[in-house]
C-alpha cells in the first residue's frame, strides 16, 4: 500500500511538471496570443459575435471561454458585452443536424445560418482532426469572417484558420489546460485593451445594483 501511494505521488508530482513545461512554452507564441485578443476587440468594435465550437472536453471549455468573453466591453460605461455563442447549446439543433445531415456538418450548418463576415469562429480541437470543426472554420472562411483555431501539436485545423494556436504537447489533458489557460489570458488582455483593467466578475448596472 506504502509503495503504491509513493507510485501515485510521482504521477502527481510528473503531471504539475509536464504542466508547467507546457505552459512556459507558451511565451514563444505570446504574438499569437495577443493577435486573437485583437481580434475579439475588432469583433466587438464592429459589432460582429464570436462562435466558439469544440466536442467533449473541448466543448466545455468552450463553454467556459465564451463565458469569460461576455465580460469584454467596448468600454467602462456600457454593461454590453462581446457577444459569444457557442455551437453546442442548442442540444435539440445539434443533434438534429447530426442526426439529418451526420456529426460532420453539425457545426458547419449552424455557421452557415447565423455567422456573418463581422464575426469570428473559434474552433478547439486537442488532435486538430475534428472533422466537425474544420467544416466549421472552412465554412467561416467562405463567409469571410475570421477564424482562430486551438488545438495540439499539429494537424489540419492549424492550416485552415487564419490564427492557429498549437500545443506543443501529446497529453489531451495538458493540451487542454493550455487552452484554457489561452482562454483566460485573451479575455484579460481584451479587457485591458477595452476598459483598461481586467475584470473577474460581472459588474452589477447601476441602475439595477
């Protein structure tokens, strides 16, 4: 039992390692970074949305990252926020597509419907195979919006968006930390290009506190 704990403890302590590694590399695309913070501030000045689309895992964090993108604010005075979908939420539009049409096409369809040339499409893949994001971000190219890719080491999602963001790590769940991560830090400095601070919470309207 003794040597089975010692076991698990340098898994634990290997995993914060590989962690750490993984994200200290990302300084080497800090210019990447930055360009998709741009971009979502360009994506707000317009007025266009931001449509984010990933499967499992990936559709999660998603999820968590367009929630992180309504707090960004074309400036101080306004509660309005970038507006951020993601192409997962309507579980009855999405599994009738992939039921109708198959899984590919389940975000492709939806690009097609609601995504206009102001607008910015985010697909996550970790293996950078999702067949369902690449028709998506192929889609948006042809609608003439923008188009950020975040996936793994390689693969041919990064050579279809027009920003791809590429983990240099095989672990699915470092690659994942590493884009939420990525998530986070544009939100921050979309923020501090905006309203000049980073803020964590929803701010409560005035009119309402």
């Amino acid at each position: 039992m003794k040597g089975s704990r010692i076991d698990l403890q340098l898994t634990i302590t290997e995993a914060i390692a590989e962690h750490l590694t993984v994200i200290h590399q990302l300084t080497a695309m800090s210019h990447l970074i930055l360009e998709v913070a741009s971009e979502l501030v360009a994506t707000l000045r317009r007025q266009g949305k931001v449509a984010l689309c990933g499967n499992g895992g990936s559709a999660s964090d998603a999820q968590h990252i367009a929630t992180e993108m309504q707090g960004i604010r074309a400036h101080p005075g306004t509660p309005q926020g970038l507006l951020a979908l993601v192409l997962t939420e309507n579980t009855a539009l999405f599994t009738a597509i992939s039921n109708d049409v198959g899984y590919a096409a389940a975000f492709r369809r939806q690009v097609e419907a609601m995504v206009r040339s102001d607008d910015l499409v985010i697909g996550l893949s970790t293996s950078g195979r999702s067949q369902n994001v690449i028709e998506a971000l192929r889609a948006a190219k042809q609608l003439g919006a923008r188009t950020v890719a975040l996936l793994g080491e390689s693969g041919p999602l990064a050579d279809i968006a027009d920003i791809a963001l590429c983990i240099p790590s095989q672990s699915v769940p470092r690659i994942q930390e590493a884009h939420m991560f990525i998530g986070h830090l544009i939100c921050e400095l979309a923020q501090r290009m905006t309203i000049g601070e980073y803020q964590t919470r929803f701010i409560p309207d005035a009119a309402h506190a």
